[in-house]
C-alpha cells in the first residue's frame, strides 16, 4: 500500500501577503495557524481529504495517495520561503529554524507514537511488533523511509498492517531539511533559484533512471522524491516575482479552476495517467499545487472555512488516523465475516480520528509550540525521545514461554536453502542453493517451490538438492506473469518479465549441462499465470501486443509451455513431478493462530483458523481447473497434492499435533514441509520415498 506524507507546518511564506485570518506578528510566541493562507489549509484540506478516503478504501479515491505528493509541494513552498526571508532579513539561524521545527512537529507525533507504543502488546502479533520497534526507532532519528524502504519485499508484513507506516514521508520531508538551509544559506541570493531549478531537475532524472531498476528504492528514497518538494522550493524562491507581476498573476487566475479540478480528478482516477508512483499523476498534482500556490492570496468566502479548519488539524488527522487503521488491519484476519463489514470498520476508524485529531491539535499540536521554547522545550523533547526509544527497547526484550510456539521464528520467509536463492539473476548453479557437490535432485519454481525445500531435502537426503529458485517466477520458460497496470520496476512489470524469462531460461541451460541431475521437482503458485482478472501472460521473445488474456486462454498456454518443458527434461533422462500449492485462505493463517493463542482481538477468523474448502475452491478455481488438465493430459506425470492429506469435504487443517503447517495465508512454514513433504508422496503417488529417488 502507498502511504501518504503528513502535512508540512509553517508559517505564512509572506508576511507581505494579505490574509483574511493575521492575528500575530510572525516572529512572536503568540503566531499561530492564524498566520497561514485559507487558500494554502484549503489545498491542506484537499490533500488530507483524499488520504484518509484512500485508507479507508472508499471507492472513487483509488489515487487518494496522491495527497502526499500535494503536501510534498505545500512544504517545500512554505519552508523555502520561511528561509529565503529570514535570510534576506540576516536573521537566520540553523539553531531557531530547527527549533522551530522540532516545536512544530515532534509533540504531536510523540503523544501519537506513545499512544501506539502503548497499544502495540496487544494490537500486534510479535512479528510486527519487533518491525514496529524498528520503525518507532527509525521515526525518532527522522529515518523511518529506510526502515520501511528495506522492509518491503515479497515475504514481507503487508504494509498495512505497519501502525508508522506513515512516518516515512515525515521523515523524507526532514531530511530534505537537513539539506535545503544550508544549501540556501552558503549559495549566493542570486542563484538560490537555479540551484534549486538543478536540484529539482536531477531529482526527476534520476527518478526516471531509478524507478525502472527498483520502484520501491524510488518510492521511499529522498534522491527520487526531491523533485516535489524542490518544486515548491523553486515556487517559493520565484514567488516574489510571480506576486509583483500582473501578467502572471492573471495567467495564474485563469488557470486556477483547472488546476483545482486536476487536484479532483487525478486522485479519482489515476489510472488515466499512467502507472508508475511517482510517475505523471503525481506530476500533474505537484504543478496544479504550485499554480495554486503562486496566485496572489485573496479572502476567502465564508463557505470555505469547515475546508480551512480541516486544513488547520491536517497534520493532527494525518498522525492519528493510520495507526487506528493498522490496528484494524492487524485484527482483521479472517474472510468468514461480510467484507462489507471490514467497510464499516474502517469508516468507523476514520469517523473516530476526527475528536481525536482535534484534541490532539487543540491540546498539544497548538500549545507545544510557544511552551516548549529554550532550555525547557529541549529538556521535554529530549526526554520524550529517550523515553519512546526505552520503550521500543523494552518491547524487544519478550521471550515465548518455555514451550510455547515462537511464531517469530515460525513465520520467518522460508528461502530454502538460502535467501541467495531467491534469484535476481541467471542460475548459476552457486553452491549456496545445493546440499552438496554432484546432487541428483533439482526443485524449480518460484516461492512455491522454496517452501518444498526443507521437506525435499529429508525426501532426497541420499541424493541431494539443487534449488533455482526465484519469487513469482514459475518454471515456465515460455510465457511471463504480466501486470499491465503496474510501473516499470514492479514484479510483473518490466525489467522483472525479461529477468524471470532469462532466469527460467538459464535454467533450462543448466540442466542441460548437468546431467548428474535426475529429477526435477516442479512447483509454482500458479495464480499468477491463470488469474485474468489481475494478469496477463507474455510469451517470451514476443511483443506486448502478443500477450495472452482470458483464463481460458491463458491455462491453454501454460499446459502447452510445462508439456514442452517435460518434454525437454525427459529428452535430457530426467524424472519429472510437478507439486501443486497446498490449500490456502486468504488471510494470514500463522497470524491468526497467534492471535487466538494470545487471545488479542480479532476479527473475521474462521474457527480454528481452518481453510474453508469452497471458499478455497472459489478464489483459485483457475488453479484447480489447471492441476486437473495438467493430470489429464499426461497420465505419467506424477501431479502432488496437498489435499488427500490436509482436507476433508469442508475444510482443510492447518496444524498439526499443535505445530502449524503454514507460515503465511499459503506458503507452508519450515516444519510443515518437513512433516508434510515426505507423507505427500507417498500418499498421491502410492509410491514409497525411496522409489521415487530411485
């Protein structure tokens, strides 16, 4: 999920402009919210608006994210400017400025971040309370976009289930801080415009450069999100002129209603404008932002003022509202409940952020900025930030009971043999990823395939395994998963459909140079390669416009493309089996046995966390429809299953004398596949082990 940056707080940029709401000089205790533009709380407004419906997943806000990258230009505006005058004035400080910072900020972010810290025992399965230390930590020392940035990844928490998911744009707005005064401090007046014209222009290209390579570095990173807040900073350098001139300033009125509804329409409909994040939607918000801006402040109507007290608690509603709905994610772990009542709940936690938003600004965001001034206010935050890191450190020190389940280590990402054969590049054959020298066993595929390994490698103890593995691959060299709505630099988006269609072929290649192997174990998810209503499928060496559509269409394809591939590996003499994925559940089904095992709330659990067997069947009807073909067409291919020995006619276990058999909503955990693997054979294939290595 994108998460959306808290909105930036300053000053009015120009004590110069009029504004229907100036109730203190600018530079006394007593300057308050009422020293900001209606027009720049409005556009405040606009932008918390569409996070909160984003989160709440209401539909018509699917771009809803796109708040963040107003709020980057809001910010980068105000702040540039707040410096530029105390500059022109010789009165700047770093001192003051950070100060001023830190007043503004940082209260209300630790009442928020005490208050979650509080309720993470239990709210939170162990797992996510020790990614939460780290993020808690990473939000302290203004670093939480690294943090969050080296958590995403396949066998990753979801995103939202991380209650400080929301700090990583903060944290990206401070570093961007860290920077921008003194490179306006030492640079001569003259030029402060074209550096930051530089600073912004460089920003974008290594953007367009990165984000093919690795959208989510591009994502989370300050090099690549710079670009927004340095169009503010441009806008706020530039202002003076822009204000002073007639000929712009009528430019920028004729525009401004287009630019308002481009502020409407492109978080409604995203998809319109491309689908890489940053990508064009975001540029389009980042200019109409800065069109609106640049205009001359005029007051504002008294219809406008509910818009302009949303935009004063905005920073308020931001912090609060994401941790109220990561607690809700982290309960809600089942499907058995109505989904629509998973709806109501996440209105309901939108609905209570509101009082609590404006306590929290009312009573500590607005007071804490002319109370905690010189030596008492770095005492305080001082003291805040040592007591929240003793706290974060205190929660790591749980240890499960003697003989209790360590759901920690159980929902570790099972690899395999190694995290190096989770493959970025050709196979290679690297000793990491085979027991030993001269093994005569293979297993290839994506993720599914991993979780076989511990369970392949007591199965072929005797003979030994090689892993070629890489996630969301499937060992089908001719035909790539594809994602059409998704960014350059996304699995299922280019460059990863050319590198899954090398690795599977660099594996095919291997093989054939190796012909000490003698059985190659096939497994994949399989969803991916049927599922038409997310995927399509592109055949290798072929053009996008010969992509394959329909689920129909599709499981043709991959019967034709794995029939070619046995058949190639028999023409090699190797033995081939194919494993199809065990049950699944859509929900997280080691999280959930966790949760009903330390009894912290959850929502919408089937009893006992069992998979329910229609509804199993229901949401991957395509890969059974695939398994059952994949059986028919080729009577001596051994096909495993999972479910002979896992389900009967309702639902399917997953525990086994107490020790759960997954990790996830369907990948087996370590001591599933050890206790399963071996029984799995010898059930569906009425064949003993040792016949099966033979």
């Amino acid at each position: 999920m994108t998460s959306p940056s808290p909105p930036s707080s300053s000053p009015s940029p120009s004590t110069s402009m009029p504004s229907a709401r100036r109730a203190a000089p600018m530079d006394s205790p007593a300057a308050r919210d009422a020293s900001l533009r209606d027009d720049i709380q409005v556009l405040r407004a606009i932008a918390v608006l569409w996070v909160l419906l984003y989160h709440a997943q209401i539909p018509g806000a699917s771009g809803g994210y796109l708040g963040v990258d107003i709020f980057f230009v809001i910010s980068g505006y105000l702040i540039t400017g707040l410096i530029q005058r105390a500059l022109q004035r010789g009165g700047f400080s770093f001192l003051a400025f950070y100060g001023r910072r830190a007043r503004r900020l940082l209260p209300a972010a630790y009442v928020v971040l005490g208050a979650t810290l509080i309720a993470v025992p239990w709210a939170l399965n162990r797992t996510e309370q020790l990614d939460f230390v780290a993020q808690l930590l990473g939000s302290l020392g203004f670093a939480s976009n690294l943090v969050l940035w080296h958590q995403t990844g396949y066998f990753q928490g979801a995103s939202d289930h991380k209650p400080l998911l929301h700090f990583w744009s903060l944290a990206l707005e401070e570093q961007y801080y860290l920077v921008l005064p003194a490179l306006l401090a030492f640079s001569v007046a003259r030029w402060r415009a074209a550096i930051a014209v530089v600073v912004t222009v460089a920003s974008l290209a290594l953007l367009a450069w990165w984000q093919p390579r690795d959208a989510s570095a591009a994502f989370y990173l300050l090099p690549t999100r710079a670009w927004e807040l340095g169009l503010g900073s441009i806008g706020a350098l530039l202002s003076p002129a822009f204000i002073g001139s007639e000929t712009v300033q009528r430019v920028l009125r004729r525009i401004a209603w287009p630019a308002g509804l481009l502020l409407i329409v492109v978080p409604a409909q995203p998809a319109w404008f491309g689908a890489s994040h940053p990508g064009p939607a975001a540029m389009i918000v980042c200019v109409a932002t800065l069109a609106l801006l640049l205009r001359a402040p005029a007051p504002l109507s008294r219809a406008w003022m509910p818009m302009v007290r949303v935009g004063d608690w905005s920073y308020a509603l931001y912090l609060v509202h994401w941790p109220l709905l990561a607690f809700l994610h982290n309960a809600w772990v089942g499907l058995k409940a109505d989904p629509a009542a998973l709806m109501a709940w996440r209105i309901g936690a939108v609905a209570l952020t509101v009082p609590l938003a404006w306590a929290l600004h009312r009573l500590v965001e607005t007071p804490a900025k002319a109370a905690l001034t010189g030596a008492r206010g770095a005492v305080v935050l001082g003291s805040g930030t040592l007591l929240l890191a003793a706290g974060a450190v205190m929660l790591t020190l749980h240890r499960p009971a003697p003989g209790a389940i360590d759901f920690v280590e159980l929902r570790k990402p099972n690899y395999g043999l190694s995290a190096n054969c989770d493959a970025e590049e050709p196979f290679d054959g690297r000793e990491a990823c085979r027991t030993r020298p001269g093994a005569r066993w293979m297993v290839w595929g994506d993720s599914y395939a991993m979780h076989l390994v511990p369970g392949l490698v007591r199965v072929a103890s005797d003979r030994g395994l090689v892993q070629a593995t890489k996630s969301s691959c499937g060992p089908f060299p001719g035909l790539t998963p594809v994602r059409a709505e998704l960014g350059r630099g996304n699995t299922f988006a280019s460059p990863w459909v050319e590198q899954c269609a090398a690795f599977n072929a660099s594996v095919l290649g291997w093989l054939a140079r190796h012909p000490e192997i003698e059985t190659v174990v096939l497994s994949s998810l399989l969803t991916q390669y049927v599922d038409d209503s997310k995927y399509e499928l592109q055949p290798t060496g072929k053009p996008p416009a010969a992509r394959i559509r329909g689920e129909a269409a599709m499981r043709a394809a991959l019967l034709e493309d794995l029939g070619a591939t046995i058949r190639k590996l028999r023409a090699m003499g190797k033995k081939v089996m194919v494993v199809a994925p065990p049950p699944s559940a859509g929900f997280d089904i080691a999280g959930c046995l966790e949760r009903k095992q330390a009894g912290r709330w959850t929502l919408g659990a089937p009893v006992g966390c069992a998979i329910d067997v229609a509804e199993d069947q229901e949401r991957r009807a395509g890969e059974h429809r695939f398994i059952d073909e994949l059986a028919k067409s080729d009577r001596k291919l051994p096909v495993l299953r999972f479910e002979p020995l896992l389900c009967d006619a309702t639902r399917c276990q997953v525990e086994r004398d107490g020790i759960p058999l997954y990790r996830d909503q369907g990948h087996l955990s370590r001591e599933g596949s050890l206790l399963l693997m071996p029984a799995v054979m010898e059930e569906v294939t009425g064949q003993t082990q040792m016949a099966l290595a033979r």
